[in-house]
C-alpha cells in the first residue's frame, strides 16, 4: 500500500522538497531505510513494516532518502520526480 497521498491539484508545492512513497505490501521489514533516513521513515512494532513518517522531506534529506531507495531490498521504497 502507497501511503503518500497524493498532490491536491492547486495544492502549494513546498519548495526544496522531494515526494517520497513506500509500499507496504512490498516491505519486508529489513529497516534499511530507517537506517538511512530515520527523520523520513520508521517501522511498525508489532511487524517491522515500513512507516512514512514525511512523504515530502527536505531537499537536503535527499541524499539519505536515495541511499534508502538503494538499500531497501524489497524495492518498497521510491523518489517520485515532481
Ligand atoms: S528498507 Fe524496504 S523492506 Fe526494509 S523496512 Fe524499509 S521499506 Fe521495508
């Protein structure tokens, strides 16, 4: 499951920021991405999956956010270019 929400048409885009998803059916708990980038991500207790914690984090967390994407094995975790 995506659980960034979608841009609202007309919605101000906040400059200096990147659009972050993750897909929950997808994860499989490993914790990469908090480990790159614990402000954008964090896990569920009870199972380990991915949390959205930002879904659009300041440019200068895009470094750490495109290291997650890297590191997450299960592919659960994307950039999407605005
Ligand atoms: S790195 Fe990928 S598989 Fe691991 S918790 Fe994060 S989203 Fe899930």
């Amino acid at each position: 499951m995506t659980v960034a929400p979608p841009a609202r048409a007309g919605a101000p885009v906040k400059e200096g920021t990147v659009t972050v998803t993750v897909d929950q059916d997808r994860c499989c708990g490993a914790g990469q991405c908090v480990r790159n980038a614990p402000e954008v991500f964090d896990q569920r207790e009870e199972d380990g999956i991915v949390l959205l914690l930002d879904p659009r984090p300041p440019a200068e967390l895009r470094s750490a956010v495109e290291d997650a994407v890297v590191a997450c094995p299960s592919g659960a975790v994307r950039i999407v270019e605005d």
